[in-house]
C-alpha cells in the first residue's frame, strides 16, 4: 500500500506507515499507476517513482509533472503535463524512464478541442476524459506513431477529477448529467438517473465537487 499526504510519500510496511519521501509540498491530489515492479506517482509537482523489490522512492528524472497517469499498453501516460491542461504525454516503449518525444516511442498529444484533461484510464487501450468529451487512445503498432485518437463522445465529459474510477475495461465518473460508466470504451450511460442523480445534485453543490474522492469495491460490486 501506498499513500500520498502533502508533504510525504509513505508505504505501509510491517504493520505501520514508513515515509519514503518527506519535506515535500503537495498542493494537489496523488494518483498511481504500477508500472512492472515500479509505481509511477503524480501529484501537480515533481512526479516521483517507487521502486517496489527495493522499497525506496525517488524523483522520475525527465519526467513531466502531470495531474493523472495510467498505464496504456506497455507505455505509462501522464495528463496535464507540465502544467499544460489539454496536453497528454506518454513515455518510451515498455521504459517508464524514457520521456524524451521521438525517442523509442515516446511522444504527446494536445487536446486542441474537448477542454481540460480530468483523468485518465487505462489497459489495453487508454481513455482521456475532458471536460466536454471523451476520446479512446488506441495503440496503432506504428513506432513513428505510435497511438491513434478517436473521440468517443463530443458531448459528455468529466465534471470532477476526483470522479474517475477504473475497474477492468469500466470507467466511472460523475458528468454534468449524473454519473456515467464507459464500458470498453463505447458511447457512456448513465447510471444515476432519477433519485441517485437528484439526491448527489441537491446535497453537494458544484463548486464542491473537486472535493470527491472515488473507488470500486468488487466485493460487493459497488462503485462509492
């Protein structure tokens, strides 16, 4: 397990938490994607790895910061990179260390239409969630490029960051419309219509919805 607090990275080890990495300055969430026998983590600032057989953690020279990363095939994506909200940027072919564009497959992508970049998810192919949109990243076998964009929807998109939660091929998230669930990368449906929908929209205002935080339990097959 692994944990993010805004000034520390920890993993829980023996029976308690041990800080890895402290005195830093977080201002915005943690999100984690594993990538072979490393964890590649984002947070707005440095994005920084941990290295799982030598429980050790550092920064991911090169790396761009980033707001959400997922893992796309054998290439780890990042979005928002370095700052830039519509900007998607993914690393060389099965190396979560090589980020130089055009070198072994590495390279970006902006979003020029769709809005910011809430989220991402991941596996065999990626979904980028927009403000406005969705758009599936499908990986082409060409080196020289390496993914292909298809937008998904032009008119249902992310309306909290917080929101999106992958569990298999299903991604979940709330939209201006009510919460959504996108299964293998088809057109999303709604899945709170009616009293979900009305209860959430009139118990938690907008302005507070940044405040989310989501998860899948498959126990009970629940999306909380």
């Amino acid at each position: 397990l692994l944990a993010g607090t805004s000034s520390t990275l920890s993993r829980y080890s023996a029976g308690g938490w041990v800080d890895l990495l402290d005195t830093l300055t977080v201002s915005q969430r943690w999100k984690f994607t594993q990538f072979g026998d490393y964890v590649v983590c984002v947070n707005g600032g440095d994005t920084q790895e941990v290295d799982l057989l030598a429980g050790t953690a550092d920064d991911l020279t090169g790396a761009p910061k980033g707001t959400s990363v997922t893992v796309v095939g054998d290439q780890v994506v990042i979005g928002q990179a370095n700052g830039d909200i519509s900007l998607v940027q993914w690393s060389a072919f099965n190396d979560h260390t090589g980020w130089t564009p055009g070198v072994d497959q590495s390279g970006f992508q902006p979003m020029l239409t769709g809005g910011e970049v809430m989220g991402l998810a991941g596996g065999e192919f990626g979904i980028i969630l927009q403000r406005q949109r969705l758009v599936r990243m499908s990986r082409t076998g060409d080196a020289s490029a390496p993914f292909a964009f298809d937008e998904i929807t032009p008119n249902v998109g992310c309306a909290s960051k917080g929101s999106v939660a992958q569990a298999g091929r299903s991604v979940f998230f709330l939209s201006d419309r009510g919460f959504m669930a996108c299964e293998d990368g088809q057109v999303p449906v709604p899945i709170g219509n009616e009293k979900v929908d009305r209860d959430f929209q009139a118990q938690i205002p907008r302005d507070e919805w940044e405040r989310i935080y989501s998860g899948v339990d498959p126990r009970n097959t629940l999306v909380w």
